[in-house]
C-alpha cells in the first residue's frame, strides 16, 4: 500500500458509534447501512436569497465487507445494534451521487457496486457479518 493512502485514509476516516440501519447480501458482499449517533451541522446559503439555512442530521454510510466464513470468537453484527466503528471511505474524493457499477478491490477480492451514494465505505471493524472491535483491530 502506498504511503500516501494510509495517510490519506486515516485524515479521512471517520470514526465513532454507529447503529446498524440495515443489513443486505449480494453476490460476494454486505452492504451494511450505519447511522453515525451523532448529529452532523450543516450551514448553506440559500440559492433564491441571501439568507443561510441551518441543517442537522445523523449521516448515513453504506460499508461493504466481503463474504466470509463463520469466525469464532467473534459476534455478528445485528440490525439496530450499535457498535464502535471506523469507517473508510475507498475513493479519495467524494463524487456526485451515481448509480454506476465501479469495480473495487475489498480485501483483495474485486467486486463491483453500485451505491448512489457519493462514495463506497469499508470499515476495519466489520468482517464480513463479525464485528471487530476496535481494540481487538489494532492489535491483529
């Protein structure tokens, strides 16, 4: 890996408590819906006037993690469960919101997603349906 994207990855990571919003299978992997449990504050300026528009949500991110073999020692993640997560984005820019099926490497294995969303997540944390926590993470 190179140097640059560790760095990259870990300025970009985004890191906290997130619920569990949904759970879905396809072909080689998860896609697994997390809500950060923390308010995010948004301030924009109206396009029709000059006045500014204030905006408080809990952001959304799909994490896609690879299909794997039942691990022990370990529990799987459930719907509505929150967990201790870091969360990765795989491009370095966020894009427009696109449907389009963009080959990705997670884990070594190349699959192709599609999201909607402006970026594909993948997180340490979560191995396919296990949950990694984030001491455990560090030291393997």
């Amino acid at each position: 890996m190179n140097p640059r994207d560790t760095i990259m990855l870990r300025e970009r990571a985004i890191t906290g408590i997130f619920k569990v919003v949904e759970i879905k299978k396809q072909k080689w992997v998860y896609r697994v819906r997390v809500q950060k449990d923390s308010l995010i504050h948004y301030r924009y300026q109206s396009c029709h006037d000059t006045s500014y528009q204030e905006m408080y949500y809990y952001p959304i991110y799909e994490v896609f993690t690879v299909k794997t073999e039942k691990l022990k020692g370990y529990k799987k993640i459930k719907k509505g469960e929150k967990y201790e997560l870091i969360v990765n984005p795989y491009f370095e820019h966020d894009i427009w919101t696109d449907f389009s099926v963009r080959g990705v490497y997670i884990k070594g294995k190349h699959v192709g997603i599609a999201t909607g969303m402006e970026n594909i997540y993948t997180s340490p944390n979560i191995n396919g349906l296990y949950y990694i926590g984030p001491a455990l993470h560090k030291t393997r």
